[in-house]
C-alpha cells in the first residue's frame, strides 16, 4: 500500500520528518535521511509506497490525519487531535509515528504528555474511517489535492 502523511510547513525537521536507525544505535535518529526509492515527499506530504529502509519515522504534523491506500482500493484514515502548544513525551517530541515491520504498516497518533495524579484519568481519541479509493495504476501519482479534499469533506 501506500502510506500518506502531511507535512507541517515550517517543520522543526529539515526535511519534515525523522527516521530511526536502530542498525546504527537503538536511539539514532536521523535529520537528514537519505533518499530512497520508496519515500518522496510531494506538495508538503510523504508518501511511503513500499518498504522502506528503516522501521520508524517521526513526524511534527499538526493536520490531524494520516491514511493509507491499499492495494485493494481502500483508504483507512486515522484523524485525531493536535496540540502544539503542549509537550509531547516522544524524544523528539512527534505528534505521529509509522512503523514498517515485515510486512505490516502501523500508523501511530501520539497525544501529548499528560501528568496525572492518583484516581485522575486522560483519554485521546482517533477516529478511523474507510473509504472507496482507486489505487494508482504502476507510473500514475496519488492525487494529493483530491485525497485531501476527500479527507476534507468526509471526516469532519
């Protein structure tokens, strides 16, 4: 499938993501990661469509939503809350996470750090939708300003 992620203008990241490298060392994070085939960056999204060379990437988005497109045309979509103006506990203070392992794909909100005395709780929700959507035929690019749109209109 194909993973979608927006990109938050004015990111803290250079590229608008990190990538964690345990090859290198459990917590190597990486800034600046290579290109690969796999991953592109497109009209403020990255798109993971196949596997890529490492299992964890971060993101600073603020959107709100992150999808993915099966192979079966589907797309799932997670939506959920952002705060920027609160501390995320990630140590790079991610507001999403994907994970690439064998040959699952897991897409990760994070919600920011909450300190909790004894008998008090938290919650944070995503809300998960599947919708119909064609996936590209070989050479042809997902339509990000459509998938957007759809987004827009459906999961309010």
């Amino acid at each position: 499938g194909i993973c979608v992620v927006p990109l938050t203008p004015g990111s803290r990241f250079p590229d608008g993501y990190i990538v964690y490298e345990p090859k290198r060392s459990p917590k190597y994070m990486n800034f600046r990661p290579d290109d690969h085939p796999n991953i592109m960056v497109s009209e403020d999204f990255l798109m993971i469509t196949g596997p890529p060379p490492f299992p964890k990437f971060g993101f600073d988005s603020c959107a709100g939503w992150l999808g993915y497109i099966t192979q079966d045309n589907l797309l799932f979509v997670k939506k959920f809350p952002v705060y920027p103006e609160r501390v995320y506990g990630e140590m790079a203070a991610i507001t999403v996470s994907i994970w690439y392992v064998d040959d699952r794909c897991e897409l990760e909100p994070i919600g920011p750090r909450e300190t909790l005395e004894p008998g008090e709780s938290a919650s944070f929700t995503e809300d998960w939708r599947l919708f119909e959507y064609n996936f590209p035929e070989k050479d042809e690019k997902v339509n990000l300003e459509a998938l957007q749109k759809l987004i827009n209109e459906e999961t309010r």
